[in-house]
C-alpha cells in the first residue's frame, strides 16, 4: 500500500529565504507526482504536476523534483514571500489507478 | 480560464437527512474526481469518472453514490448522513485521466448536526 509522507509538517521562515519542502513515498511505481497548495478552509490550487519520466518542473519561484527511484520529492521555493503562508501537499498517483495519493502536508508560515 | 465549479459551496443537514452535491468541471475535461477531507487530514479518494463510467473506486461509504452525466458533470449523493460525514468535499477534473493534472474546484463544506 503506498504511504505519502511530507517533512517537516510545519515550518516557520523570515521572509526573503529559499526553503525545500520534503515528500517521500513508499512505492516507486508512480505514475506521476503533484504539488498543491491550499489555503486554510479553501480548495487546493495546483502547482506543478512531475511525470515519473522527468526529473524536475520549474514554475517562477518554485522548482519540483522527483527521484522515483528513492521515492523522493522536493519543493524548492526560492525568496519566500508572506503570500506563500499555506499548507502544501503532494500527491501521488499510481500506475495502476486513476486517484490521487496525499501526504499530510507541510503548513509553511513565511513572517514578514 | 474556466475553473471546476461545485455547488453548493456550504450545506448543513441533520443526521440521517439526504445531500447532493454537484460539480461541473473545466470544459473539455472528461475524468470527474471526488475525494473527502475531514479536518486535520489529507484528502481521501472516494470516486472518478471517465467518460460518464465508473473507472476507480476508493474508500466511499455504501450510502453514498455518484454519477457522471453525458454533459460531463457530476453529483454526489449522500444518505443517512452521519456526524462523521462533515468535511470538505472536492471535485476534480482533468483532461487525461492517466497523465494529466488534476484541478480541484473550491469545495462543498458539510456540516451534519
């Protein structure tokens, strides 16, 4: 059974810092990987999606990377900012199945 | 650009009382997804669609049910429902079910009292 595990779950910078959240997984038979964000209450706004043939996608501020073999992802976000306060997750979906597989999420605060 | 759009966007119910709950997803998108997030936890699969047929099945109770309509959206319908029924319950679509993006629609927030 795939298991999805997002460290540290909660994590407090100043403004201005690069930061890398960590998502690992247990099964490497991924199809591919998606970072989200979501916003206390709120749905979730994705924001990059991994195939398990890439290595990495890159989206202004933000760097995603996959090491499927290790069963490992991260999320590079570079001169963190207030408005970049959210949880962020990441999901897996399997070769197998149509769902998303979710971790627990990390709950970033950026202080000004 | 057009966005999965769900309504209601908060509904409140007493228990063993019937919900519905509907989504409409981005135009051209053919795979519905439904997943349930109860507070504190990640969001759980319950159910998708690809072209108006049944395709992946998660944790969904037997008293809820779904169906996809030939206009491509999606009801979720909900009996008997229970106190551990609250949660926020999203809608999903993509335009490829294998290797497209999932985009998620804002939530239906259930309350059962």
């Amino acid at each position: 059974k795939q298991e999805v595990t997002q460290i540290p779950a909660a994590l407090s910078v100043p403004e201005g810092e690069n930061l890398v959240l960590n998502c690992s997984f247990t099964d490497s038979a991924i199809y591919n990987l998606q970072w989200f964000r979501q916003d206390p209450g709120k749905g979730l706004t994705s924001l990059l999606l991994i195939q398990s043939s890439q290595r990495e996608q890159t989206s202004g501020r933000l760097n995603a990377s996959l090491d499927k073999s290790s069963g490992r992802s991260t999320l590079y976000i570079a001169a963190s900012q207030p408005g970049d306060s959210a949880t962020y997750l990441c999901a897996v979906k399997m070769d197998s199945s149509y769902k998303l597989i979710f971790g627990s999420g990390t709950r970033l605060l950026v202080r000004p | 650009a057009a966005g999965v759009i769900q309504s209601p966007r908060h509904l409140i119910k007493e228990k063993r009382e019937t919900a519905t709950l509907k989504c409409y997803p981005i135009p051209r998108h053919d795979t519905v997804y439904w997943y349930q997030q109860g507070p504190g936890q990640d969001p759980q699969f319950l159910i998708s669609f690809y072209e108006k047929m049944q395709s992946d099945k998660g944790s969904i109770p037997d008293r809820f049910s779904a169906q996809q309509f030939s206009d491509y959206h999606s009801e979720l319908n909900m009996s008997s429902l229970e106190l551990g029924d609250s949660a926020l319950y999203f809608c999903a679509s993509s335009r490829d079910r294998i290797t497209d993006t999932q985009y998620f629609g804002p939530g239906t927030r259930l309350t059962v009292l």
